[in-house]
C-alpha cells in the first residue's frame, strides 16, 4: 500500500479494477477470469547480509503473478518504497503485458526493499547475490522457471551477479544463461536490450501518433515530428524514450527528475542536462528560463506528450485535473490511478497505456532468452550469405547497366546483425500490437480508452491459452 494526498491507495487494487472493468467485455467464464486475475505465488523473505562489521535483514519479495506460460518474466526493482502490494500489482501488469505483445511468458515481479544509493557497490553485489540464492532455494529462478530482468534501480550489472549466482549454484545446467536477461552483451546479454523499453516507448508513441482522425480528436496533428514532450525519470527507459523521440524530430521542452524539473519551450539538450546533472548532483543546476523544484507539480507544464517514466501512481486523483498534456505515454508501470484516468477521459487527454506502451523491455528479453536457450547469435547463420547474396545481385545489375553502385549504396549491402534482428522484431512487435489494441478499441462501442482495450486483448490470449489446453488436473 502506498499513500496518495495522505489516503492509502492499493497500486493491486487499482490494476484489478482496470482488470474487471475490461472483462465484462470478453466472453470468458467467471472462474477462469478469477484465476487470470489472482496472484498464483507470493514469496517474501528476510534474509540476513553482512555489510561492514554488522549484519543487516533485508526485506525482499518475488511475486509470481501467472503460470499460464512458463517461464514466468518480470524485473527486480531496488528500491526502499518496495512492498508487497507493489510487487504483486507489477507482476500482473507483466501478465498482461506479455499477452498484449504476444510474448509467451507468465507475469512475474522482484523487489528487495533498499536504497540503492545507501550502498557500496560490494554491499549491492552481496545483496543481489544473497537475494538470488533466496530464489533459488526457494525455486522462484531458473530458465524454465522464472526469468529476473532489470526494472527501477537494477541494471545489466545486478543481472550479471544473478547468472554467476544461479550458475554457481547449477554447474550442470547448460541453459543457465537464460535464467535471467538484461545481462551484459559479454555474458549472454543481447544487443539492444538496454535501449529497448525506451526505444519500444517510442515506436508506441510514433504508431498513435501516426492515425490523422485519432490526433485531429486531440486537436493534434499526425506525426511525432515538432511535438514538444515533457519526460518524467531520466533513467534507463526515460533516457532512451526521450533520446530516440528527439532523433525522430520532438522537442524535448521539459525534463524532470526527483529533486525538480526544467522547462524551456526552445527545447533542452537531453545529453548536456544529464552531463551538468551527473557532474552537480541537480537538474535544476541546468541554465533553463523555467524551474521548478517539486517534481510532481512539474508534471502540469504544458505540452504535446507527457511521458512518466519514473514510478507508479505520480497521476492521481488530486493532480489529474491540472494535467495539460495533450497525451500522456506511460513509460512507467502504472503511473496514472484509475480515478487519473477518469478524470483525464473527461479531459479528452489520450492515454496510451503501460500494458502496452512499455513492453518492450520484455520484447527484448524474450529474444535475449531464445538466444540463449538457442546457444547461438542470431544472424551468425545467416549475416554473410546474405551479404554474399547481396554483392552478387548489385554486381549482375552492374554489369547489366554498364553503371557502378556508389561506396555509400554499397555500406548497405552488409548482411543482418543481432542488432538489426533485434530493432525490427521489436519494431514488427510494437506496430502490431497497437494496431490489436486499436482494433479492440473500435470493435467495441462501450470500451472508452486504450487501456481497456489492451487489457482485453490480453485476457482474451490468455483465457484462450487456458481453453486450449486445460487445466491440471
Ligand atoms: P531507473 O532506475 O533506471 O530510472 C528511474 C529514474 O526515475 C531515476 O533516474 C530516478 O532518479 C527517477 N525518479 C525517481 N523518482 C522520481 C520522481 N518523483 N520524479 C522524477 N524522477 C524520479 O528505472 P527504469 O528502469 O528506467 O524504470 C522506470 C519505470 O519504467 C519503472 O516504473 C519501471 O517499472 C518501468 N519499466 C522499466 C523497464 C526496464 O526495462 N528497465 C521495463 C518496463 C517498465
């Protein structure tokens, strides 16, 4: 539980309710949507580390949400506001992300209740390795099992301390590698992944962007080009979102983090903000001709696409109303209430939501877990015959035309590589799955927002997972 303007506020609660407020619309038995919505496993430990002379218990949760596909996938976050109720609220929201991108995993969700900040680099390896051994002895890791990635305050680093953990403990297991993804490139990690939450962020935003009578709704015009964008979070997924929207053209008017925000309507060098930040310890060290020192009030600028990319529930009841964004993408898990989006229906404010926009973290993770399980880089089989191929053909139409292919052309003749694999299949992955919820949208007369709609595509794939295959016993 968490507090919102002193109230308590259920972050599990609140994803039921966007549950149950799409279900009515699927053809789906009540004992079987009872089950897609429960929590399956829950598992809370304390665990005792020695940092320093002292031993200090630790608090940590991992929460399997659904076991309609195995393995079950999700991240562990590092952060001290970490409880229960917010592992099993994010571990759902995997379930039905999964089944939003098509991506055959279970909904899972860690979190070990520290400070990250609080800790030396050695006392975080012994902690991530202590809280790894929890998950093995109690048989919440493995390839086939349930597969970590990192989320809020984890990166590739924690993940590398999880796989020489779960390795050491598993010598005989060739497979090890996909126990967990995110990793680093040189330990099984795939290339891409650590943009991929921001990079899907924005193909998400691009695809709603790009429908003409969607944006004449909002009184906007079609394209990413020239929108001014306000990033809440400049983590890994607000970082990249907000990097790859720039390159497409948006102008990055506001950024935010935790100590305050910026604002200039001539638009913010994303990468200089982030220099003077890391180099003062403040964004509101940046020369902007806007500041504001409480983060969430900053989220009221003005602008074209708001983008929370930091924590959940920042869009709630008390500040909904003095939202001016135009779109809001939900770059973080759950960062609006249901009576945020009430109210921002009211406003006529589009939301794309989480169990969509965000997915592409998972995305990725899945290609990073087939590769793995496969033991072998895609695009090593077939990058130079393709390239060969290639040659070939540019060399037959030169000799047939009499004319020569420019060095420029010819840099493109190169054969696919695990990172172009990786950007397309995320790409097909991204465009597909918001053309499904959009469908689902208009199919349905009664259904109002995307968020319900993609909550229904996703309890639509999941029960028909169910159907097809029975339940045991
Ligand atoms: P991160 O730890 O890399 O970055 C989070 C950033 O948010 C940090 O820079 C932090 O200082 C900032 N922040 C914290 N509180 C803030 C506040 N009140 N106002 C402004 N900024 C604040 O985490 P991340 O991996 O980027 O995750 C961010 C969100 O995206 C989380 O909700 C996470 O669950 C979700 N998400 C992450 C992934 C992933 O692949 N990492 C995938 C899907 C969803």
């Amino acid at each position: 539980m968490s507090s919102i303007e002193g109230e308590q506020f259920s972050f599990f609660h609140g994803v039921e309710r966007n549950f149950e407020k799409a279900s009515r619309f699927t053809n789906i038995s009540k004992g079987l949507l009872e089950e897609i919505k429960s929590c399956n496993s829950v598992l809370k430990v304390k665990f005792p580390v020695k940092l320093g002379e002292d031993i200090q218990v630790i608090e940590a949760f991992r929460v399997q949400h659904s076991h309609h596909h195995s393995p079950c996938k999700g991240g562990v976050r590092f952060s001290e506001d970490v409880n229960q109720d917010e592992v099993m609220a994010l571990a759902a929201l995997m379930t039905y992300k999964c089944a939003v991108v098509d991506v055959p995993f279970g909904g899972a969700k860690g979190g070990v209740k520290i400070n990250p900040k609080n800790y030396s680099v050695s006392d975080l390896e012994r902690i991530t390795r202590r809280y790894t051994a929890e998950l093995y002895k109690k048989n919440f890791i493995g390839p086939g099992i349930d597969v970590p990635a990192p989320d809020y305050g984890t990166s590739a680093r924690e993940m590398s301390w999880i796989l020489d953990t779960y390795r050491s403990l598993n010598p005989q297991d060739i497979n090890a590698s996909a126990c967990v993804t995110g990793k680093p490139v040189t330990q099984g990690g795939i290339n891409g992944r650590a943009e991929a939450t921001g990079l899907g962020v924005f193909y998400g935003i691009r695809e709603a962007c790009s429908y003409e009578e969607d944006m004449a709704k909002i009184g906007l015009k079609p394209g990413v080009k020239g929108k001014e964008v306000v990033v809440q979070g400049l983590g890994n997924v607000g970082y990249h979102a907000a990097n790859f929207l720039k390159y497409a053209g948006a102008k990055l008017v506001g950024l935010i983090e935790y100590e305050g925000g910026i604002y200039d309507p001539e638009g913010l060098d994303l990468d200089k903000v982030i220099e003077i930040r890391n180099a003062t310890g403040s964004i509101l060290n940046v020369d902007a001709p806007i500041k504001e020192e409480n983060s969430t009030k900053a989220l009221e600028w003005e602008c074209d696409i708001l983008i929370p990319a930091a924590k959940e529930s920042v869009i709630h009841k008390e500040n909904a109303g003095r939202i001016r964004a135009k779109i809001i993408g939900e770059a973080a898990n759950g960062p609006l209430t249901p009576d945020a989006d009430d109210i921002l229906f009211e406003k006529n404010i589009m939301v794309i939501p989480d169990t969509y926009l965000n997915a592409g973290g998972v995305t990725v993770s899945y290609f990073e877990w087939l590769q793995n399980l496969s033991h072998i880089r895609f695009g090593r089989l077939e990058k130079r015959f393709t390239e060969s191929r290639y040659h070939e053909i540019v060399s037959i139409a030169e000799d047939l035309s009499g004319k020569s292919v420019n060095e420029a052309a010819r840099k493109l003749l190169r054969g696919p590589a695990e990172e172009d694999f990786v950007y397309s299949g995320l790409e097909e992955t991204m465009v597909l799955a918001y053309k499904e919820v959009r469908d689902t949208f208009h199919a349905i007369e009664e259904v109002r927002d995307l968020r319900t709609a993609a909550y229904i595509l996703a309890i639509n794939r999941i029960g028909s997972s169910y159907t097809e295959f029975g339940i045991f016993p």
